[in-house]
C-alpha cells in the first residue's frame, strides 16, 4: 500500500471511501474503472513529460515536488482591488 506524504486529510478520506465503494463492484465493473484511470493515467504522464520537456527547451525551471505540494494559501489576484 502507497503511503503518500503529500496527500491530505481530506484526499485520505476521498480515497478510503472510493475503496469501499469498490469492494461493493463486480469484476467486470471494476475492470471498466480501471480501465479510464489507467487510460487518464497515461494521458498525465504524458502531458508532465511534454510540459517538462517544452520548459527544459525554453530553459524553464520547473519548481520541486515540496514546492508544489506544500500547503499555500491562495489568493485571487483581483482580490487585492
């Protein structure tokens, strides 16, 4: 099992609950599941590989994992106005 550093509380819960709501599908349905995400899952690594591949050639520095996933607080820039 996956222990996610980055992963809130909230996503914690998120994700418990879909996994017993899957214990509750056929096979079949499963499969069907697995299916998009794994479909979804290759699009994101792929779209990550161009995006870091189009900031390298553009000599774009891309932030650090810690960076992107540390708690922020955000602030809409028209909320200053």
């Amino acid at each position: 099992m996956l222990n996610l550093q980055w992963q809130t509380q909230e996503q914690e819960f998120l994700h418990q609950r879909v996994m017993m709501d899957a214990k509750k599908l056929s096979k079949e349905e499963l499969l069907q599941i697995f299916e998009g995400v794994h479909k979804q899952y290759l699009l994101h690594s792929h779209l990550f590989a161009r995006l870091a591949s189009w900031c390298a050639s553009n000599k774009i520095i891309l932030p650090s994992f810690e960076e992107l996933l540390a708690p922020k607080e955000v602030h809409h820039p028209e909320e200053n106005n």
